[in-house]
C-alpha cells in the first residue's frame, strides 16, 4: 500500500473512478439491466487496466514541488478526469452526445448536480453512477482541503491565516504541521475521515429506510445530501415516498456542510463545547433561521385574523417548507421541500427564487462540501463592517475580543473582500459568454450562480422563465463546465497555479 501511495495523485485519482465503475456494473446485473451492466463493465475493464499501466510507469516519478503537483491534480480530477467517467455514461445512455455526458460527469463530480436529462429517461443503475461520482466528489474535497488548500492558505482559510502569503508552499521548518509532505497528509486524512464520511453516508440510509424510503432512493439521496451534490433519481425529495420524516431526516444532515467541526467531533465535552462556538456553525444556523421566519412573518400578521385550524397547520407546512429549503440551499445541497410552493406562496413575494440563489452564493463551511463565497468569509465581512460603523460613532474607540477577532476584522476582511471581488467578476465574465452563446440576462444570471456556487438545481427552482439546462447550446454547455471547476477549486487556486513565483520553487 505504501508504493500505491507513492504513486502520482492523479494516477491514484484514475484507478480509483475505474474501480468505481463496477458498482454500477453489478447494480445493472442485479436488475438485469444488461446493456448498462456491458458499458460499466467494459470500461471498468479499460480503465483499471490504463491505471495499472500509468501506475507501473510512473511508480519512481516523482515532483520536487509536491503542493504544486497535487493542487494541479485537483485541477485535472475536475477536467480530465470525467472525460474518463462520461465514457460508460455515454455507452449506457446512448441516444446522447458525448459533450453531454461530459457536462454531467463535470457537474457531479463537482457536486454541482446539473443535469441536462429528465430522471425518468436514465436508467437506475445511470442514476447511481451520477450519485457516486457526485459522492466521490464529495469525499475528494474534504481531504484535499484539509490537506492540500489548507498548508497552502487556499479555499477559505486565507482569513485565519498569518504566517503567509495566500497560494505559498510551506517553507517554515518549525512549524510541524506546515512542513508534512502532503502525500503524508492524504494518507493520513483518508483514513481518518473516509469512515466518519461512509458511517454518515451509512447511517442516513438506514434512517431514510425506516422512514419509508426505498433502497435505491435512500442511498441515492444519502450519497447526494453528503456530497451537497442534489442528484435524486426521482426529481428531488419530493419524488420520493418518505414525506417529511426523510425531510427531517435529511434536514439534520445539511448541517455537515456547515462547518468542519461538525465530522471532525471527538464527542468530548471538549470537542462540544468548540463546536457551539464555531463561528461558521453559529453563523450558518442563524442566516438558516432568520430567513425562514422573515418569509413566515411577512404573511403571518395579515392571516393572523382569519386563523382557523387549517390555516395554522398551513403556516406550519410553509414555515417548515421554508426552514428546510433555505438550509438546503445556504450548503448549496439544492434539494427542496415538497412544501416549498405553499412557503411561496405564504411568503407573498413574487421571485422566492432569488432568495434561494443569494443563500447559495453565501455557501457553507471551510472545508466542507458546500460551494459559494464561505460563511467564513461572509462572517469576516459582516464583523468588519460592524467594526467601520462602531468607529464612527465612537472613533477612538479600540476593538477587544482578542488577536483572532482583530485578524478576522482586518487582514482576513480584506481577503474575504478581494476574494469577492474576483467571485463578482467571474459572474460578469460567464454571464457575458453566456450572452454571446445565445440566453437572456435572466437565464444567464441563475445559471451562472447555480455552476459558480455549485447548486446546481438552482437553475430549476429559481428560473422564473424556463431556466434550465435540457435546451442549451453546445457552448453555453461548456462554458457552464468551466464555471462548475471554477466554483469549486475557487479563483484563488487558480490564481495561485498562475502565478510565476509557483513554477519557480
């Protein structure tokens, strides 16, 4: 196992989605699919041999910058990688271009959840492969992040950081958890979190069963709440038979993706007692608490007087409907309550939509599988602009709570801003090829979002005039593509792989 290690990531990354394609494989034979069973077979085959090649070819290969190898790595397992999974996704679909299965193979692996097909026209077993990618996906980035962005001052954790530059290697030789080669801290972390990730995965699927959710709906949705992906074989939550215990079921596990501390618990009074002061945590369920009861109390006050049973079981269906939704979509997840149109319309307000796509846009925790700007991020913004309008009214004041409130006000603000910035001019310039590639300024505005923020059923829920994904051109396709990667490696990774002080070292 310790030469497999050694291996260049992106091999690893190879034999891993070659070995992944026999789960669909042996799904297609269980129920006698045999012409999706062939095409998962077939290529499961293939690749898994290709891998072993690359493997004996590469096995003493190795790059003298280690961060720089492994963060193009992650460049690659987001566009290189799904031309590899899109080949038994196109055998098994058939009456389909390859450009798109490569758009759906990018966007599950990103855990974005875009899909240009209607489920009823995939196959079961076509379904599970869109899960697992999407849950591989998933599983790929809470490891990556913690071990490759994280020593690297990258996706998110510039705004705690104070040793170095954003996008620098780790150099200093007295920090120990800086200098580990991150080869060693992949291993370390995969096995670490790959059973807290596949107990939790594990666990909701059981719960979803007793809920009432079939076997095969179950785990596609326990594998997509996880991931944050949203892919469901049945259109959503709503397509499926648990009603609203599956929803509170699935409720509770959103809360993974807001915040790290959540998966990485000791279950110590310790360990509790940090995660309910995790700012991101804190920040999360009041952002997911606060908009549900705006949306609540907006209508409330004028049904207040024609209240009977009936309308307060329906305030009841709408809050829920609310409460769930917005969470969904604040860990951009993208699932919606099958009470979500009675929250619309008890809300009044003539685009919801748009709410749902600013959630999305704040995202959920460092390190997690959420998209978006970060809550951290946001947090950093909002405690800076509490502390500018406190200077002037009082401005000689001095702001207390400690060197980490005082970082988080002022370098982490200013790189929360700049990363921003650069968020807002990557929607300008994909809504911009959007445009050239043919839709409207509505359109191009929720799609550009839902792949920015990797949400993708933004696109349906929020489309106010047939938004969607089954009409685009071929370029509009791969322009969405290319903002999937982007929303998930995040502009700064990718500024940092730009940058000639990188390739130098």
């Amino acid at each position: 196992m310790r030469r497999v290690f050694d291996l260049p990531f992106v091999v690893i990354l190879i034999g891993i989605g070659a070995l992944a394609m026999f789960v669909p494989a042996l799904h297609a034979f269980a129920v006698r699919d045999w012409l999706t069973a062939r095409s998962f077979l077939y290529a499961a085959s293939l690749f898994t041999m290709l891998a072993a090649l690359l493997a004996v070819a590469s096995v003493n290969s190795h790059s003298r910058n280690q961060a720089r190898s492994h963060l193009l790595a992650m460049l690659g397992a987001y566009v290189a990688l799904p031309l590899m999974l899109a080949v038994p996704f196109h055998e098994a679909v058939r009456n389909t271009t390859f450009l798109n299965a490569y758009f759906e193979m990018v966007s599950s692996i990103t855990t974005t959840g875009a899909s240009l097909f209607e489920p009823a026209r995939l196959a079961p077993s076509v379904h599970l492969w869109r899960a697992l990618v999407g849950w591989l996906g998933g599983f790929f980035l809470w490891i990556t992040a913690i071990s490759i962005l994280a020593p690297m001052n990258l996706g998110g954790f510039e705004v705690t950081a104070t040793d170095r530059g954003v996008g620098q290697s780790p150099r200093e030789e007295g920090d120990v958890r800086q200098s580990i080669d991150p080869r060693e801290r992949l291993v370390r972390f995969s096995g670490q979190l790959l059973p807290v990730y596949t107990g939790l995965t594990g666990g909701l699927w059981v719960l979803m069963l007793i809920a009432g959710e079939g076997p095969f709906v179950a785990i596609c949705h326990a594998m997509s709440t996880m991931a944050t992906s949203g892919i469901s074989p049945v259109g959503g939550v709503a397509g499926g038979s648990s009603g609203l215990p599956g929803e509170a079921l699935l409720f509770v596990f959103f809360v993974f993706a807001l915040s790290r501390q959540t998966f990485m618990l000791d279950f110590r009074p310790e360990g509790w007692r940090r995660l309910a002061r995790d700012t991101e945590f804190r920040f999360g369920l009041t952002i997911a608490l606060m908009v549900p009861v705006f949306l609540f109390v907006r209508h409330w006050l004028g049904a207040y007087e024609v209240a009977s049973q009936e309308n307060l079981l329906a305030a009841l269906s709408a809050f829920w409907g609310s409460v769930f939704t917005v969470l969904s979509y604040l860990t951009t997840t993208g699932f919606v309550s099958a009470d979500w149109s009675a929250a619309q319309d008890w809300s009044g307000l003539d685009t919801p939509g748009l709410i749902l796509a600013g959630l999305a846009v704040f995202g959920g925790g460092v390190a997690t599988t959420a998209g978006g700007v970060k809550l951290l991020r946001i947090y950093a913004l909002y405690k800076h602009g509490l502390r500018e309008m406190e200077k002037l009214v009082h401005p000689s004041s001095v702001g207390g709570a400690g060197a980490y409130a005082r970082r988080i006000r002022r370098q982490g603000a200013q790189i929360a801003f700049v990363f921003f910035m650069l968020f807002a001019l990557s929607v300008s310039v994909v809504m911009v090829a959007l445009a050239l590639a043919g839709l409207d300024f509505e359109n191009a505005m929720v799609l550009t979002v839902a792949a920015l923020t990797t949400t993708g059923p933004l696109a349906v829920t929020a489309g106010e005039a047939g938004g969607g994904y089954a009409s685009l051109s071929d370029g509009a396709k791969l322009v969405l593509a290319a903002a999937m990667v982007l929303g998930r490696l995040e502009t700064l990774a990718i500024i940092a792989l730009l940058n000639p002080e990188f390739w130098r070292t």
